[in-house]
C-alpha cells in the first residue's frame, strides 16, 4: 500500500510539515508495511516559501524586517532556480527567463502575518505589509530574475501600500509629512503619493486562490478585516478610506480603477491590488501552481490511499482550497481519501471521501490547539489500526 499524505497547515497549531510528519508517524505505528509519501501542503500562508523552495532543492535565506505592527521580525525568503522547477509550474509563472535564472520565493505571512501577533495586538488600523516590502527589496539586490509572493494569512489591509513604501513610494500628508509607515490608521491624513518602485525590481507573481475584489460586499475589508481585528462599527471609515487611497494610487500610477474589480485584487488586505497597481504584478492560481510545482498528479497517480486535512475542514474546503482540490482529484481518479481536520463540517462530504474530526467533543479552543498534534496522531492511528 502506497500513501501520500499531503496535509495542509492546522492554523495556531501545526504547521504543514508537522502534519504530515504526525500523521506518517501513526501510520509507521499501525501499518509498518505501507509505504508513505510525504507532500506538504501549502495555500500561500505559513510555509509556504519553505514548502516550495525545498521541493526544488533552493536555499533558504534570512532577514530581519519590520513586522505586521514594525518590530522587528527575522523572516526567510527562498532562492531557486528556475530548471529546478518541474515545466508545468514554470509555464504558469509566465516568465521569460533563462533557465538559469533564480527565482525569490516569499511569504507574507513571515512578515505580514497574522499569527506574529498575539490576538489583543491584532488591528486592521494600524498593521502594515512593510516587512513585505522588504523582503521583495531583499529578494531583488540577491539577484533573484523573479519574485513570487504567497499572499495567505495576513494581518493587515493596507492595501499594500507598506509594502509599496518599502520599494520607493511616497505617501505624504497635506504638510508633505512622510507617512512611514502609510497604515490605516493614518489614512485620513494622506492626500498625496509621489515617486516610484525602485528601477530594477524583477517581476512579481501573486500566487493567490481567493477570488474577491477590493472593494463590495465581497471585498477585503467586508470578508477578512474582522478575521484581523476589525470592529463592525468601523466597517464603512475603512472600506470608505480603502476606495479613496486605491483612488489615489490608481491616478498616480496611471492604471484603471478597473483593477479594484479584478478577482482576487482584495487578497490579503489588498495587496494584491496594491503590488498589482503600484508594481505591475500578476496574480495566478495557488493551488494550481502549488499542485504543479511538488508534481501531485504524478503522486496521486502513484497512490492507493491519500490522506490530508486542515484545521478545519468544511463547505469552503472544497472551493479551491488545497486539501479540497486534493480530495476532488484522488476521487476522480478512483483513489479513497481520508481528511483529518480540529473541525468537520460532514455536509461537505462526497464520493468516498472520509472525514475525521481530530478534536475531542467539548474540548475548548485553546486545548485543541495545543493538542493538536497528538490529537492528529491517535486519531489517525485509530482509522487504520488492525483490528484486534
């Protein structure tokens, strides 16, 4: 019996790898004879540069920048090689470059993120993408040909404007005041933008998998801010204040308010639309690329049994998340699939998918997340134990 066990992050848990990694060893525990193929997944958030640049044998790199509310944080960027990614996963990166070229993989979440910050510190208000930023400006005096960003589980909606702050932007209040860094909450005080990205800054891919706009009942603000601290009585000064500055960089960039509308533009607090207006990005499909990039199909098709799971898993797993996508292909190629998840939503099931829910009845939040781990193990072992 061949397995791959492909499990994404349990958020404030266990990362992608340590997943996997419990839930190899279950299997090792109750079924020594089995062979296990470990994939870990990743949608854009936490691991994801580590994921990637590991699968195409790169480097990691370190740098101290700013975080999510400017202390200094030490977050990694990944350096690989552009022939050392499988073709199909090159091909959606949409670049012209050598195969020798070197291509900067980033997370936002390593300097962005929301889980840097404990939950009294979280606040739409006054988070900034920096640290970002900086990370690109790092990536570009390496030499990298090309930057792609995972722009998964941040802690702010800025826009993106700290991060274009970082790369040569000006966000100035009436008295010519630098704003820096241009958060939120200083928003009411910036009426001018001047300047531009640093010459030289490679291309940028946004590998995203949400689909809302800036702006709307679909829009970051609406859907993310109060995942990040946002109080509903402070709904309309923001989401009022995000069209005003999109506004303004929109004009001074010389790019179409067209972009706002663009799916996926509002993806981690804008930034998406941000790096797009200010930086010429381009977004492209996670999952997609993700899949392509550790070759899942080919694992897949290698498999008799897959395993994978989340820290939740429910109706909007199956909408292009990474364990859904998953599950949705090993079914279509006739190969069971068991998810393992802290909560199950059972109306998202389908097919011969079988859904685990790791946490026990009751236990609170914070128990199930610092039990996850061992919570994972038995109750994986518990599915596939022999029977006595």
């Amino acid at each position: 019996m061949r397995v791959l066990v492909a499990f994404d992050k349990f958020k404030d848990s266990l990362s992608a790898r340590q997943a996997c990694d419990r839930a190899a060893q279950a299997l090792q525990a109750v079924r020594p004879d089995w062979r296990v193929d470990l994939c870990p997944l990743t949608d854009g958030g936490e691991g994801f540069a580590e994921i990637l640049t590991q699968a195409a044998g790169g480097e990691m790199s370190k740098f101290t920048v700013a975080g999510p509310r400017g202390a200094p944080v030490q977050a990694a960027v990944g350096l690989v090689r552009l022939d050392g990614i499988p073709a199909t996963a090159r091909a959606r990166l949409r670049l012209a470059l050598a195969g020798s070229g070197r291509i900067a993989v980033i997370e936002m979440a390593a300097a962005s993120g929301l889980a840097l910050l404990a939950p009294e510190d979280r606040d739409p208000w006054q988070a900034t993408s920096l640290g970002t930023g900086e990370l690109i400006r790092h990536a570009a005096k390496t030499g990298a040909s090309a930057v792609l960003l995972g722009v998964g589980g941040s802690a702010t909606h800025d826009l993106g404007l700290g991060a274009l702050a970082a790369l040569g932007l000006k966000f100035l209040s009436a008295d010519g005041l630098r704003l820096n860094p241009p958060v939120p909450g200083a928003w009411s005080r910036l009426v001018r933008i001047e300047g531009e990205v640093s010459h030289g800054l490679p291309p940028i891919r946004l590998a995203c998998d949400v689909t809302n706009p800036l702006l709307g009942p679909r829009g970051a603000a609406a859907v993310f801010a109060p995942q990040k601290g946002l109080v509903a009585a402070d709904f309309d000064r923001l989401e009022g204040e995000s069209a005003r500055l999109a506004a303004l960089l929109c004009v001074h960039c010389e790019r179409s308010r067209e972009l706002m509308e663009i799916p996926g533009a509002g993806a981690a607090g804008g930034i998406a639309f941000g790096l797009m207006a200010g930086a010429g990005a381009e977004l492209l499909s996670g999952s997609a690329l993700v899949s392509d990039w550790l070759d899942l199909e080919a694992r897949l098709a290698a498999a008799d049994l897959v395993l994978t799971g989340e820290g939740s898993f429910d109706a909007s797993s199956w909408g292009g998340k990474g364990p859904g996508v998953l599950v949705e292909r090993a079914l279509a190629l006739g190969k069971p699939a068991h998810v393992f998840a802290g909560r199950v939503d059972g109306t998202g099931s389908r097919g011969r998918a079988t859904l685990h829910a790791i946490t026990p009845p009751g236990a609170p939040l914070p128990v199930a997340l610092r039990d996850g781990g061992a919570n994972l193990l038995a109750a994986v072992r518990q599915a596939f134990a022999r029977p006595s």
